[in-house]
C-alpha cells in the first residue's frame, strides 16, 4: 500500500474533487460539449511520458556509473592484493579504509543538499587524492611494475569520469518547465473537460456519471506523481531509487 500512495496522494484527491465538481455543475446546468481527446494525449500526456522517460534514462545513467566506480574500485583492491606477491595486510586495510571513506562521501553529495554540493564534492576529491597518493608511494614501494601502476592509474581515471558524469546526473534534472507544464495541466485539464464528461455521462446512469472524471484525473497524477518519484534516484524516497550499499561492497572485498 505504501508504494501505491507515493503515486496516489493528496495532490490525486484534490484533483478528483476539482473533476467532480466541474463534472456536476456542467451536468446541473447542462453545459455539455464532445471535446476531442486527442487535445488530452498531445498537449498533456505526452510531455509527460517523455518526462518519464527522460527521468528513467537519467536513473539508468546512474545506475552503471555507479557501477563504474564501485568495479574499478574493487579492481584497485584486487591489484593490491593479488598483483604483489606478498600484500601487507595494514596495506590493504588502509585501502579498505579509503575506498569506504570515498564512497560515503560520494553517498553524502548524492543525497545531499545542492546548495552544500561544493563542500560536499570536495571531501570526495580529497578522497581521490588520497588514493592517487596511495598508489605513488605504498603500492610502488610494494614493488608493483611500473607498467601495472600506470594501469591501476587507469581504474582511478575511470572512476573519477563515473564520479562526474553522476554528480551531473545529480545537478542537472527535468526542465524545470517543461516539469511545471506537467504539474500545471494536470490540474487544468480534468476542470477544463468537466463539459466532456457532463456531455459523456448522458449515455450512462447517474451513479456511473463521474467515473470517467476520477480516471482521467487519477491517471493524469499518477504520471506526474511517477515523473517525480524519478525525478530525482538518490533522494532515497521513491521505491526506484538507487541503493547505496558502501558497508556492503567493503565487506565484500
């Protein structure tokens, strides 16, 4: 039931009651007119889909660049670990501890306020410089080959492309219009085709006169209120979101 309300909500009962109203006060006074619905489709639902699809998209985006930096992440380990002969076990911890510490401060920007993303973002470079630093002095004092640094040296590239192109994931949304127009019409329309209904609900009896206006309006929200569970994958509200799952991953190693 949870997950049913984050896509019927309040903003879904007052739309139906505004449906309604409009509904009964075109049928008391006998304003009826056949609207076409194809107005309906073009003008309202189908900016909206594409909202929706654009907002899915970006979340996939997400999705593999995360991906992204925790696999190079895992390969910087495994280079430590396997690619030495004999691996320090203090080595390793502290390469633990870096990884977790930069993931939880990748976590922090995600989820975070935008007006702190500049404090936030730097606690994560801190966190690349920390194991660029690492790789210079404790792997190649470990007598890693110079050729298997420079390509552990690709794996942090790799994830510092992954943190970017999430981050701006993060920065940059649905236009903010283009979400207004949505948020706009969704409201306007089922009132404006209040006369449709009144005009449809002739041919039914007078119990079934305002179904069509409580579809039409739960239908219209519940696409909205879908574009903005999306709209934003790392909030952690909506049941799409992406999981961070940092105590996981380190144990994993």
């Amino acid at each position: 039931m949870r997950r049913l309300f984050l896509i019927i909500n309040l903003r879904t009962a007052i739309v139906v009651v505004f449906a309604i109203a409009s509904t009964w006060l075109c049928s008391h006074f006998n304003l009826t007119a056949n609207f076409s619905v194809t107005f309906l489709l073009t003008a309202v639902i189908f900016p909206v889909v594409f909202s929706i699809h654009s907002a899915y998209e970006r979340r996939e985006k997400a999705l593999k660049d995360y991906a992204t930096l925790k696999s190079n992440g895992r390969a910087l380990y495994l280079a430590l670990r396997d690619w030495i002969d004999q691996p320090d076990p203090d080595a390793l911890q502290a390469m633990r501890n870096k990884l977790e510490s930069l993931l939880n401060n990748l976590v922090q920007v995600l989820t975070g306020d935008q007006r702190a993303i500049e404090n936030n973002q730097r606690q994560v470079y801190e966190s690349f410089s920390d194991l660029s630093l690492f790789i210079r002095t404790d792997m190649r004092q470990q007598n890693l080959a110079v050729t298997e640094v420079s390509r552990v040296n690709n794996y942090l590239s790799e994830m510092m492309l992954a943190f970017e192109s999430i981050k701006h994931i993060y920065q940059y949304r649905t236009p903010v219009t283009l979400k207004m127009f949505g948020d706009f019409f969704v409201v306007l329309v089922p009132i404006i085709y209040g006369p449709y209904f009144a005009y449809s609900g002739q041919e039914y009896s007078s119990g079934l006169l305002y179904v069509m206006p409580v579809l039409f309006s739960v239908v219209l929200t519940a696409l909205v209120n879908i574009q903005t569970q999306l709209e934003n994958p790392f909030d952690q509200f909506g049941e799409d979101d992406v999981v961070f799952n940092t105590r996981r991953f380190i144990a994993s190693l």
